[in-house]
C-alpha cells in the first residue's frame, strides 16, 4: 500500500503568520529608533498650522531669453533665495521649487513678512572686491609680537604691515590657486600664454632682499576688523550669516566662502553684478582644460575691470572675490591686466560647478525672473486653531468608525482596532521622520488626507471581516474559512487601494500649493493599509481562529454561526451520505 503524499506545507500568512508579525513589529521598532536617532519625535508642521509667511513666486519669461525657465535656472535660483531668506535668521525655512515654474518658500513665524517679500523678491546683491586677507576658516589665535623696525611704525607704515599679514595669511590657501583656479585672458589665452605679472622683487639680482610688495587696495583694514576677522569662524552657519550680516559695499569687510573652507577680508567693492553682461560655462576641449567659465563685461564694466585687474595683479594676494549676498563664491587668481571685457575662469571646475558659477556671473544672482503669486501669513494662534479643530475632526471620525466596529463585528472590532492602531503608528513615525529627511510639511490639507484614510483602512478590514462571514454562512468552520475568504479579499483590497493610490498620484501630479499635501499624505497611507492589511490583519486572524473564543463561535467574536444564519457543516452532509450512494460489497 503506497504511503500518503505528504501535503505541501503552507507558506506565507497562512503557515507562518508568525514571521509576518515579526516582521511588522521590528518595521515599527526600526522607525521609533530612528526618530530618536534624527531627534524628531513629531511631525513638522506646515507654515497653516504653526504659523508663518508663505510666499509662492512664479518664473516669467523675458524677452531675448529662450528657454530660460529649465531645471538648472530653478534650482540656482532656489539656492539662491534659501540663502537669502536664511540670512533673515529664521530658522527651518523651507524654499523648494513646485512644478516647472514655481517656487514655494515657506517663513515660519516670528520673521517680519515685510522683510522677508522683500529678501526673496528683489535682485540678489554681486560684487566683486579685491582679496586683502585669505585665511584658514577657523578662529586664529592672537599672535606674539616680535621685536623688529616695525614695531616702531607709525600710522603709514601699518600699511605695510596689513600688506604682510594679506601675504602670509593667503600662503596657505593661495586663494583659487589651491583650487586650481586662475583668471586668464580669454580671446589671447588661446594664442598664447598670458605674460605674468611682474613686481619690483622679479629684478632684483642673486641674494638681494626683495622689496615689500605694493598693498592692497584698501590695505589699511581697522583694527576693529582685524579683530573680526580673526575671532570669525566660518565653518558655522551662524557664523556665516554674522560675517555677511551688514556688509557695507563701499568699505573693507569680512566674509565666508560658501563652503566654510574659507575666511577673507576684503576691500571695498569695484564692480557691481549689474555690469557683467553674461557667462557661460564652455568645456574647452581644444586647449584641455576642461570646463571653463567665460564671462563678458558690459562696456563699462569692462573699462572697469582692466583697471581692478591691473592693480590686483601687482598686489599680494593677487585675488579677487566674487561675492554674492555677502559670501565668497569664487576667489581666483589675476597674474595681469584683463581688457577688452572678456574674461576666462578656468581650473577645477566639473561641469555642475561651471553652471553654477556661470549662473551667478550671469545673471547677477536670480537666474530668472519672477511674479509674486500669492503671500499667505498665517498667525500662531490661527494655525493652533486649525490644528486643533483637525485632531479633532480625526478624533470623531475614528470614535464613530470604533463604534461601528464594535457594534456590527463585536469580537472582530479588536482585530480591526489593532489594525489601525498598528497603522497609525506607521503613518506617524514616517511621517515625522520625512520632516528631516525631505523636508515633509504636515498641513491643514495633509491632516484631512490622515482623516480619509481611516475610513480606508477600516474598508478593507470589513471587506476580509465579510468575506470570512461568506464562508461561515456557507457551513465552514473557521480556520478553513480565514484561508478561503483571504484570496477573494485580497483581490478587492488591492483593486481599491489601487485606485485610491492611483487617484492621489494624479491629485499630486496635477495640483501645486497646499492640495498636493493632501494627495501626499492620502497616497502614503494607502501603501501603508496593504501593508497593514497583508502583514498584520491576516496574520493575527489566523491565529485568533486557532483559539477557542473565536474558532468556537463564541456569540461575542462576531463570527457566531447561529447569527450569520449558517448552513449546516459541509462535512457533516458529506457523512450521512445514502448508503445506496456506495457500492454493494461483492
């Protein structure tokens, strides 16, 4: 006689379930650690419910610029605007480009809105200003004075010192040389090396003491900006905001470069942005030096330009500073004078940093121009407000969905509060840890999209809830019923929770502004119920019908056979089959 075929051992929910809720518990564990890890333990809230400005600014086209409104021009100008409006000394502003034209930046409260339309509305401030000073970011210490002539100068030969000090202080860095960047002229750069820069020192024979060299414009820096200078530390944010704080165009001032790597001191200003007439980053495949930046002068400018750079290129450093909204974006290096008004940057660059830099040369700092869409400001007490009447509009949907539950389902109403328990925590810890991730913003309309969604978490536990009372009013016991309800359930689940996800990708797609914070939240909450619903809703129903309350039918479970008006068994109209059914015995 053959032995039996074993049955093939279920697998997933059904013979596991188990590791199904396993898995769900370590999902939520992972996340709860990340909020402590990110030090965020509640969602950010938009600028309609913690109060603030919000400003929405609309790209325009101008004439004469063909396809200005692109990708790169959007996010220069956003990084742009950010560090305008960070300047205001807000914090957590939030500036973030909306569709193709748009840009959304959000102010929270306590910063005048007056202020701050006018930060992110004009033109970004470009100058350039010759390099005095070139150091090390960091605070310098005090240094002991030595016994020399010098200490007997008078008020004119402190000059001369402040010069040395530019020289030693530039060593190190050697402004833009460190990066491998010099300024060149740029139609004779190709045909021929441009002459170097000479100094008194370039004569002088064999063994000779070279003569100090000229001082920099400007050279004589106060002491209360030496000072400044040596107590700034650029390698924080707050202290690159202080150094860019009231910087006067027309005298000496320190400033950071954009990166923290440096600190300068720099002489007033000598040419405004408004007269560069344009820039543009080239690769220069003829001469191998790859990407390059070209920038053009206007006529003025450019009679300008050859005098700043003359006397630069006889001065030590021999720098100048292009600085925007008060910080150094670039430093290069000038060996002689530049005329004609056209210009090269070369050395260093990939071909992001030559768009940028060319972007900022361009157009002065806003690669773009923009309308002022709309300005909301939004009191603290009105956001608390509307905070407020939201928990508890999402308190009054959830206790009527408990009462239905409990109510109409009885036992299985704990299952389904589980569930949406279980969600929430999911829903909450993701989205406050989208806050520091990606700038995620919970608004009036992102709580509205919270408050659906308990209502389709709810749906899909009643459609699986209904599918097992199907099986049971068909005369299966319950075990055998939790399997063949899931197949059947599942399809609907997925099918509506596709539609629903799907209807919130297209809100999200088609809408600008606030909407899209419904779509968001609507859409992330339908991932997470098939999450829910798979990992947790089946698993826990599997095991809650091998026990005796809810596999016995107990009149409480909401599964009770007699109240579901079942058929009787399927295996007992199986055994009182009529004899005359089998075979007679031979």
């Amino acid at each position: 006689m053959a032995a039996p075929k074993k049955g093939r051992r279920p697998s997933g929910a059904k013979g596991r379930p188990g590791r199904a809720l396993a898995l769900i518990l370590i999902a939520m564990v992972a996340l709860t650690g990340g909020m402590f890890a990110a030090g965020a333990f509640t969602p950010r809230l938009g600028i309609d419910l913690a109060g603030g400005t919000s400003i929405t600014l609309t790209a325009k086209n101008e004439p004469g610029k063909k396809n200005a409104i692109n990708k790169t021009n959007m996010n220069t100008a956003v990084g742009i605007i950010d560090r305008r409006v960070n300047g205001l000394g807000v914090s957590e502003a939030e500036v973030q480009t909306q569709g193709d034209k748009n840009i959304i930046v959000n102010i929270p409260r306590g910063t005048n809105e007056k202020q701050a339309r006018e930060q992110v509305g004009t033109t970004a401030q470009l100058y350039f200003r010759p390099v005095l000073t070139v150091g090390a970011p960091t605070a310098t210490p005090k240094p002991t004075p030595s016994p020399s002539s010098g200490d007997k100068a008078n008020g004119g030969e402190k000059k001369t010192d402040g010069a040395d000090k530019a020289a030693s202080s530039a060593t190190p860095s050697a402004g833009a040389t460190t990066q491998g960047r010099a300024v060149t002229e740029a139609l004779k750069a190709d045909k021929a090396p441009s002459p170097k820069a000479t100094t008194p020192g370039d004569a002088q024979p064999p063994g000779a003491a070279a003569p100090t060299p000229p001082p920099a414009p400007g050279a004589s820096i106060p002491p209360e900006l030496k000072k400044k200078y040596e107590t700034l530390d650029c390698r924080t944010k707050a202290g690159r905001a202080k150094a860019a704080e009231g910087a006067d165009p027309k005298a000496p001032t320190v400033a950071c470069g954009t990166k923290g790597d440096k600190k300068f001191i720099l002489g007033p200003m000598e040419i405004q942005g408004t007269e560069v007439s344009g820039a543009k980053a080239v690769l220069d495949q003829e001469r191998g030096a790859g990407w390059i930046v070209t920038l053009d002068f206007t006529s003025g400018g450019a009679k300008k330009f050859a005098d700043v750079t003359g006397r630069i290129a006889q001065q030590t450093p021999n720098q100048f500073a292009i600085v925007l909204d008060g910080e150094v974006v670039s430093d290069p290096q000038v060996s002689s004078s530049i005329p004609g008004g056209n210009a090269e940057i070369s050395g260093g660059f990939t071909q992001q940093s030559a768009e940028d830099l060319a972007n900022v040369l361009s157009y002065g700092a806003l690669p773009l121009s923009f309308d002022e869409s709309s300005v909301t400001t939004v009191s603290a007490a009105l956001g608390g407000e509307q905070l407020q009447a939201g928990l508890i509009a999402g308190a009054i949907g959830l206790a009527l969905v408990v009462l239905y539950l409990v109510v109409y389902y009885r036992g299985l109403a704990f299952v389904a509060l589980l569930s949406l328990l279980v969600s929430a925590i999911l829903t909450y810890t993701i989205m406050t840890l989208l806050g520091p991730g990606i700038g995620f913003a919970l608004n009036l309309p992102a709580v509205c999209g919270a408050i659906v969604a308990i209502g389709i978490t709810a749906d899909s536990f009643i459609v699986y809830f209904e599918r097992i009372r199907d099986e049971i009013r068909e005369g299966r016991t319950l075990r055998p019923a939790v399997e063949r309800a899931w197949p059947r359930a599942r399809r609907t689940v997925l099918v509506a929770d596709f539609v629903s996800f799907l209807a919130a990708a297209v809100l999200f797609a088609a809408t600008v502004g606030k909407v899209q914070g419904f779509a968001f939240t609507l859409g992330l909450t339908t991932v997470l119920d098939v999450v829910v619903v798979f990992l947790f809703t089946k698993p826990l129903m599997t095991i809650l019908a091998r026990g005796k309350f809810f596999g016995s039918g107990h009149p409480w479970s909401g599964l009770d056979p007699k109240r579901l008006g079942a058929k009787p068994p399927l295996r007992r109209s199986r055994r009182t089959a009529s004899p005359t059914d089998h075979p007679k015995e031979a």
